[in-house]
C-alpha cells in the first residue's frame, strides 16, 4: 500500500508540475506578445521649410538706373519674374494721373537674360540659387530731371516661384513654359 501511495504522490505532483509548467508557458506567450504589441518608438524628424523670396537690387545715380538685378533670398532654387512700373509724381511723391510715354524716358533692358511676356512681366530664362543675383534686368535707364514741379519714378515689383515641380511653375506663370534644360521660355 506504501507502494500504492508513493505512485499515486507521484502522479499527483508530476499532474500539478505539467499544469503550473504550462501555467507558466501561456503567461509568459500572453506577456511577451503584449509586451511586443505595445512597444513604443519614437524617432525625431526634423525639416526644414523652403522658403521662396527675392529682392531688387541697384544703383541710383543722378536720376539713373543702372544694373538692376534682383536676388534669390529664398532658400531654394527659384525662376524670377519683375515688373517695371513708371510713374509720373510730383514734388511731395504723390503719383500724377499723367502716363508715362516711351518718348519721356531712355531704358535698356537685357534681352539676352530676360523676355517680356505677353502679361507684360519680364522673365529671367535660368534658375536663380539660393543668395545669387539675376543678371541686369535694366542695363540702363536715363530719366529727365524734373519737369514742371513733376518727375518720373521708377518701380520694379520682383516676385518668385520654386523650380520645382514644373506644373507648379506652369500653373501660376500662365504666360512662360519650361524647356527641357529648365529654362523659361515664352508661351
């Protein structure tokens, strides 16, 4: 009976070791995929935003204008477009209904760089990299001394659009198209 006994002890404790071993199995599958399932990671992704600008640039000299250029303070690659506006103005700079006529003032515009579109902008043909200049827009401009309490004043309104993607460039530049070496053109 002794016997009896030590073989039924035996199956008891070997029934409980299998069911606590398997206990032990299942809690650590369970924590081990809850565990995995909700792991965290971060990661820190920092950019920077591009930014589309330019500046006119030039000399003033005895009711001159020369070497007007305008500069890519963007930073990216940009196509540039300017439009010259001429106005007369009196003595206290307030702007005359007169208009300006071709016979009043002398301009030479740089037409191996820039074409005039059909809106009347005036476009640069390359790319303009960040922090570097058009060439001259106006080589020269001779404008009269003042005539009659009045004067003629000069103003170039620059304005700026990335490079890329060329739909873009298309879409909001309806007067230009963009070669195959990434040129402008007129339309």
């Amino acid at each position: 009976m002794k016997i009896l006994n030590k073989i039924k002890q035996t199956e008891f404790i070997k029934k409980y070791a299998l069911i606590i071993f398997a206990l032990v199995i299942v809690a650590g599958t369970v924590g081990g995929t809850i565990a995995w399932l909700t792991a965290n990671a971060s990661a820190d992704n920092n950019f920077d935003v591009a930014q589309v600008s330019c500046s006119v640039e030039g000399m003033t000299a005895n009711n001159n204008q020369s070497n007007i250029k305008i500069k890519n303070t963007g930073t990216i690659d940009e196509y540039i477009r300017a439009t010259i506006v001429l106005s007369w103005v009196d003595d206290n700079g307030d702007t005359l209904a007169n208009n300006v006529l071709d016979t009043d003032y002398s301009i030479q515009i740089n037409s191996v760089d820039w074409f005039k579109g059909s809106d009347g902008n005036y476009y640069y043909k390359e790319k303009v990299q960040p922090n570097a200049m058009t060439t001259n827009l106006i080589n020269t401009l001779s404008l009269p001394t003042s005539q009659d309490s009045k004067k003629i004043k000069l103003e170039i309104f620059a304005d700026s659009i990335q490079t890329d993607p060329k739909e873009a460039v298309l879409e909001a530049w309806s007067a230009v198209e963009v070669d195959t070496d990434g040129k402008l053109n007129n339309r």
